[in-house]
C-alpha cells in the first residue's frame, strides 16, 4: 500500500513538470511570436505600407532587448525534445551546440544594440533592419525546425 502511494505521489510530481516545461515552450514560443510581430511593424513601415513612427521602431527595439536577455533562460534542458503547437519547434541544437547558440544570441545582441543608436527615420530604418534580420534568420537557420 504504502509502495502504491509513493508511486503515484511520484507520477503526479512527474505530471507537474511535464505541466511546468509545456508551460516554458509555450513562453519561448509566445517570446518568439512577439519579435515576428514587432520584425513585421518595421518591415511594414520599409515597404511603405505604415508611415514612419518612431515611438514603433522603439517598442520592437525593446521587445528584440527583452527577447535577448530571456534567451538564457528561454529554452532550458528540460524542454529538449518538447515541441508547441503550431509550424515551429527548438531544434535539439540548441542543447548539443550550445556554445554555437550562445554566440548566435550575443551576435543578434549587437545588432540590436548597435540599430538602437542608429535608426532615426526611414532612411536609417532601412540600413538596419536587414542587419537584426539576418541575426533572426541565421538562427533560425539552425536552431529552429519548421514542423511537418
Ligand atoms: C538565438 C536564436 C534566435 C534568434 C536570434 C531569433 N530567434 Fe526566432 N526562434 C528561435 C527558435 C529556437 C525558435 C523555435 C521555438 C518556437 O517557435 O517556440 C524561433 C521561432 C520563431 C518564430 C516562430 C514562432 C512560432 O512558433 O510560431 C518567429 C515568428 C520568430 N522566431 C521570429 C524571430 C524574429 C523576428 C527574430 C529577430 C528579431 C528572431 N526570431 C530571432 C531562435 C531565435
């Protein structure tokens, strides 16, 4: 009896952290989500589809500088393997090169450092946005996996 009790008190603990590490893909995925919405306001304003506006250029600015410093913490081991819905996954690279990711961040932080400085209207806008967007792609390029 009391060997049946500790079991299940086992499988519920194991029950909450699978709970917690969905929880954690969800994060990352939402985090991700959020620079794919802020990218694409900037994007939107170089192809002339949105007047300039800075006060947008400094909100996805800020959101890209928050993406940076939760980047450590984003995708813990724990979460290898897990996967969110939808048409994107970590790929397992991020744990078994994780020195090759880790430079991936800090070179996406520069560039987002170095444009916060620099764009100041369309003309700027336009030189840097290819800069960060490069750092988004060749992360993604792989460390991402594109499901199905
Ligand atoms: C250092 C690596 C890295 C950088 C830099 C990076 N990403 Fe990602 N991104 C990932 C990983 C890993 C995933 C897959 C995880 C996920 O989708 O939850 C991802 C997923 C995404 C997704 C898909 C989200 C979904 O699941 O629907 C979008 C959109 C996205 N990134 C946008 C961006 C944009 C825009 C930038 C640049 C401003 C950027 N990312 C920079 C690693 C990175």
């Amino acid at each position: 009896m009391k060997r049946i009790v500790v079991v299940a008190a086992a499988l519920v603990f194991s029950a909450g952290a699978v709970v917690a590490q969905q929880d954690q893909v969800k994060q990352a995925q939402a985090q991700m989500k959020d620079n794919g919405k802020n990218a694409g306001a900037l994007a939107a304003m170089v192809k002339g589809e949105k007047p300039y506006d800075q006060a947008t250029v400094n909100a996805a600015l800020a959101q890209f500088e928050d993406t940076v410093k939760k980047f450590p913490t984003l995708f813990p081991e724990s979460t290898k393997g897990l996967s969110p819905e939808g048409d994107y996954a970590a790929s397992p690279k991020i744990w078994e090169d994780k020195a090759g990711f880790e430079a991936h961040v800090a070179s996406f932080a520069k560039a987002v450092a170095d444009a916060k400085g620099k764009i100041k209207d369309l003309d700027t806008l336009k030189a840097e946005l290819p800069v960060i967007g490069k750092q988004c792609g060749g992360c993604h390029e792989t460390y991402r996996i594109k499901k199905g």
